[in-house]
C-alpha cells in the first residue's frame, strides 16, 4: 500500500500544494484567521453591548401631574429623561428609546393600596429600543420593590414573608463556579470546528490531484509510468490526508488566537486531559481519512474542475447537520448508538473529552468504525480510480 | 517488437476496436493512420496498459501487456499530442524527473538523464523554470523529455504535432527520425498522409476500428499504381465507407 513509488507522489503532491496559492488560502489561510476575526467581531458586539447597558436609557416621560416614580426616575443616574415635543416621532427616530407613561392618580391610587398604572411605549423591532423598556422595566421593578418594603413595614409584617425559601446552591469538587458556561461554549464550538475541518480541510487538494490531474491532461502520462495505479492512489490520498489534517491544526491554531484576543470565545476553566487530547487526535485524523477518500473520489468522477465543485460543496453541509444535531447533547449521556454512527461518534467523544471522560471503551468502538469506514470509503475510491469509464470520462 | 494479436475493445455498446493484429519489427517506425475515431488513441491506450483489451492481447518485446502490465509500461514511452499536460508549478526538471523516478529510476540516473536530454532538446534555458507560462512549443519538448527520461525502447506517439505550428512540428519530426536512427521501435498514429509518410516505414490504415491494409508505403504505391498516400486512403476508406 505505501511503497516507494507512493512516497514520490506523495513528496510530489505536496510540493505542488505548497506551491498553490489557492490551497494555502482555503486549506490553511482561512482556517487560521477565520475564528480570531470571529472572536473579534463577537468581542467588539459583546462591548457594543455592554457599553449601551452602562450607559443612562434615554426615555421620555409623559405625565400629566407630579408623582413619586417621577422623582425616582429624575434622580436615578441611569435614566435620562429627555424633553421632547413629539415623543412617539422621537422614539421611531431613536432620538428616545422608551416613552413611559406614567396614568392621573398614580400616587393616590398607591397610597390607597391598589396598583399604580404606567405604560411603556417601545419599538420591538429595535433591539435598542427592546433592551431600554427591560433595564426601565428593571429600574421600575426596585421603586415598586421600595414600596413593597415600606408598606409592610408600616404593617409590622418582615419583609422576610417575600422570600420563604433559602435556596443554596454547591457545585461538586474540583469544580469551578464559571466552569459551566465554558464547557457549554467549547462543548458546540470545539466538536463543530473540529470535525467539520478534518472533513473538509482536504477539499481543495482533492480537487486539483484528482480532477484537476484529468483536466490538466497529466492523468494520461502518469498512468503509462512504471507505477502500479494503486501506487499513484495511495501518494494522491495521503497527501489529500496530509492537507486535511493540516487544515484541522491550521483552526486549532485559530481557535487558539482567537481565545487569545477573546478569553470569553472559547469558554473559560476548562481543561481536558492528555489521553484525551490524543484520542480526539486520533479520531479527527480518522474522519480526514474517510473523508480524504470520499472527496478523492468524487474529485476523480467528475469531469471538470466546476463539476467536482458542484458535488463537493455539499460535503460542508453533510459535516454539519450531525454537528448541529448533537449541539446540546450532554458528554456524560452519550447515547450507545450514537458511537456507531459516523462523524456522531467522533463528536460523542469529544463532547465526552470536554465534560472529563475519558471512557477507553467507548473510544475503541469508536475507533474501530472508523477504521471499517476508513476501508470502505478507500474501497470506493481505488474501485473509481480502476475504472476506464471514470478516468476517460470527458 | 511488438506483436498485436486480435485486439478487441469495446466501450458498453461501442466496438471502438476491432479484432486489430499487427507487428511492428524492431528498429522500425509504424504508422497508424486513420481518421478522428477510427480507433487509433484506443489502440494506443491498449498498448500503454491504460484500457485493458475486451478481448486480444499484445506482447511488447515478449512481455505480454495482460500479464506484466508493469513492465510493459517500463519498456515504452508514450507522447500524446494536443493540449500537452505539464505541471504548471513545478519547474520543467521537476516535471520530468518526476516521471524518471516513477519509471524507477534512481535521482542519479534520473539527473544525468536530465541534463543530457536538456543539451539535446535545447531546453537549458528554462529546464528551471515553471511550466506554467511555457509556450506550446516548450511544453512539447518537456513532454518529449518526459516520455524518454526512461530511455524506453519502444516509442508510441498519438498525434504527437496536432496543434503545434511549423517549428514545433518540425522538432517533433526531427526528434522521431533521431529515436528511429537510434534503433527505437515506434508507433506512430496520425490522421496527416504528409507526416506518415515522411516518416514511418510502415503504415497500418486503421478504419472504424478495424486495420484495414498493412504495408510499407512503397508497396502501398506499387500495388495502388503508384497513387499519392492521401489518394490510396481515400480508395481505402472509401470502399469500406460504401
């Protein structure tokens, strides 16, 4: 299977990748630089949106006598009550981001002990608009809580009647308070990434050395070498391999900037052991073996450069749905048939990996399929590599 | 030598080639002329160990194609005509020395080889260049250097100067009676009268898949009242077409 003449289209191969602007782009370029311009784009958002929830909420206030919420709302620094002549114009303009309403009698109606009425008038299509009613709604809620207060004071009742239950909540050892939001991250970014990459990462380079080789009128001379064809195989499918993983390592790096410019993109506190580390290794190689095969396959059935592009851009979308569909899947419930189905079993582990299991049982099954869908999808490709009617399809 | 023994080969429902038996003696040029798709790439391919033969089989210097393909494949060198397919991002030496080592030469025979045939071919100028921007012409010489970097004794031409202009046409010529003065057996397909007969010894005139006459060319002219080649063909082709 790995002889000398597969070592010289090997070596052959990958000069001529390097070689490729358009495969260092998309196999290596992309892949790196695509998560830190992610990390950036969610970091600034994020800061975006922090930066407008520390800022006062620009409202206007419609009321037709003096009252108490008034006086609260004037002197709480977070509110800025703006005079405006036509507060429902300013508000579609966003010069205001909330009107509030504030009904005749809202003192009077409080003092006797019934609900004052106010009213809030906001663009729901405005996602500015939306978060300014929900921090006045907040603000609202401590006035109305003051009230609370006072009035069972005044009563002689404790306040301790609105909060019967003490709940206190202990996490297990070894375990940190901001753990959970990190795992879930990395949980649906790291499977996703690492899959959909060792799938795909290969896509460009099985293009060029299979359909590109036809087009190129190479494929004919090469065949007529000394070379036995499963020779020439097996050097074009390592090297498609090799470009694979490449990608992969080229979105960890990536992965690893990006959680350098953002530490809130990959999710913090969460550390996942050696041999877990490897095994995942190990199997996102196997998926670039699978699918280093399935797209050197469909590279050499097709009978142009375009046509073998049509038929492998679907592969991306293949790669994802199981990588969506166990996006919310929890590492410590792994379902026993989801390790049989490919690409879900690889995700499985990883899932299990991030959460800290390392289950070698599960791992073996794992492993073992891969291996049975490693010689399938190459059984595939080396019988499409034999056959007349595919290689002098034109 | 080789020995072609009712060759059949047939694509589904297509019989592209047709119980075709013929030898080419050793030191000899054959030419195989026919017109486009009468067979004559098939026949070629055959004999390269690209397509396996539906029925027939061929022995090049002894070593049947069926039974050894790989060693066949050693003993010959083939060069096809039209777009000439180079590496673009590998350099011409690149390009050639890779088929050296793939037809198991080692990087010492494969080096001297390389810069014997860059004297002979003219080419130490871009020999380190990259193919992508070749001339047409400089492709067809990379693609020679290419298919004899093996120093193969039997040569198989398919259309070798279709698409190139007069001086690249003229190279190609000169370098196929150099091979032939160097005792190489080679096939020569064509659909050009002018070059066969320029250049071949013998001519088989394939048709619809199936060789319809095989003979010197001055014998073809005794037997046909000394009738120019292209006059012969038609005379050939059409009875058969009739």
């Amino acid at each position: 299977m790995f002889n000398k003449y597969t070592w010289i289209v090997l070596k052959k191969e990958l000069t001529d990748i390097f070689r490729d602007k358009k495969t260092i782009i998309t196999s290596i370029l992309i892949p790196i630089l695509v998560f830190p311009i992610l990390a950036f784009v969610i970091g600034s958002s994020t800061d975006q949106f922090l930066g407008q929830n520390n800022n006062p909420v620009d409202m206007a206030l419609i009321s037709e006598e003096e009252n108490k919420l008034e006086e609260f709302l004037k002197a709480n620094d977070n509110v800025n009550i703006i005079e405006v002549e036509n507060p429902q114009e300013a508000l579609k303009e966003l010069d205001i981001k909330v009107i509030l309403k504030i009904d005749k009698g809202f003192d009077e109606r409080i003092e006797r002990g019934e609900a004052g009425n106010i009213e809030f008038i906001y663009d729901i299509t405005s996602s500015r608009s939306d978060m300014a009613q929900s921090r006045l709604n907040g603000i609202i809620g401590e006035f109305s809580h003051s009230i609370t207060l006072s009035k069972l004071e005044e009563l002689g009742i404790s306040s301790q009647i609105l909060n019967p239950i003490n709940i206190e909540k202990t996490i297990l050892e070894n375990q940190q308070a901001d753990q959970g939001i990190g795992l879930m991250i990395l949980s649906i970014i790291l499977p996703l990434m690492l899959t959909v990459w060792s799938a795909v990462g290969g896509m460009a380079a099985a293009t060029d050395l299979g359909v590109g080789e036809k087009e190129r009128q190479t494929l004919e001379p090469l065949l007529t070498t000394k070379a036995s064809r499963l020779s020439l195989l097996m050097g074009k499918y390592f090297a498609v391999v090799v470009a694979g993983i490449l990608g992969t390592l080229a979105a960890l790096t990536g992965f690893g900037i990006a959680s350098e410019i953002n530490p809130n993109f990959t999710g913090s506190g969460v550390t996942m052991p050696i041999q877990s580390i490897i095994a995942i290794g190990i199997l996102c190689i196997g998926l670039a073996l699978i699918f280093s095969a399935l797209e050197l396959t469909i590279s050499f059935y097709a009978r142009s450069f375009k046509e073998a592009q049509t038929y492998l851009s679907p592969m991306t979308i293949i790669v994802m749905i199981p990588a969506y569909f166990t996006m919310y899947l929890d590492g410590k419930e792994i379902p026993d048939l989801f390790l049989h189905i490919p690409i879900i079993n690889t995700i499985s582990i990883i899932k299990e990996s991030i959460v800290g299991v390392f289950n070698i049982e599960h791992i073996l099954i794992v492993a073992g399929w891969t291996i049975v869908y490693i010689g399938l999808a190459l059984f595939f490709t080396v019988r499409m590599f034999n056959k007349e009617s595919v290689i002098f399809r034109s | 030598m080789i020995q072609v023994k009712g060759l059949t080969k047939i694509f589904k429902k297509v019989e592209a080639v047709k119980n075709v038996s013929f030898t080419v003696e050793k030191g000899t040029v054959f030419g195989l002329l026919g017109e486009n798709g009468a067979g004559k790439t098939t026949t070629l391919r055959i004999l390269a160990t690209m397509l396996k033969p539906t029925s027939g089989t061929a022995s090049i210097d002894g070593t049947d194609l069926l039974v050894d393909p790989e060693e066949v494949r050693s003993k010959i060198g083939i060069l096809f005509g039209g777009e000439t397919g180079l590496y673009d991002r590998l350099t011409a030496r690149e390009n050639i020395k890779y088929f050296g080592l793939l037809n198991g030469m080692s990087k010492e025979e494969v080096s001297r080889r390389i810069n014997e045939l860059s004297d002979i071919l003219d080419m130490q100028e871009y020999i380190d260049r990259r193919a992508g921007k070749f001339s047409k012409g400089m492709k067809q010489k990379v693609s020679i250097a290419r298919s004899i970097v093996h120093n193969p004794e039997i040569m198989l031409f398919d259309e070798p100067t279709s698409g190139l202009d007069v001086t690249a046409v003229r190279m190609v010529h000169d370098f196929i009676k150099r091979l032939k003065d160097q005792g190489k057996t080679i096939i020569f397909s064509s659909h050009s009268m002018n070059e066969v007969e320029k250049l071949c010894d013998v001519v088989g005139v394939i048709h619809k898949g199936k060789i319809i006459e095989v003979s010197t060319v001055k014998n073809l002219r005794e037997k046909y009242n000394n009738m120019e080649l292209e006059d012969i063909f038609v005379e050939l082709v059409g009875d058969k077409n009739v």
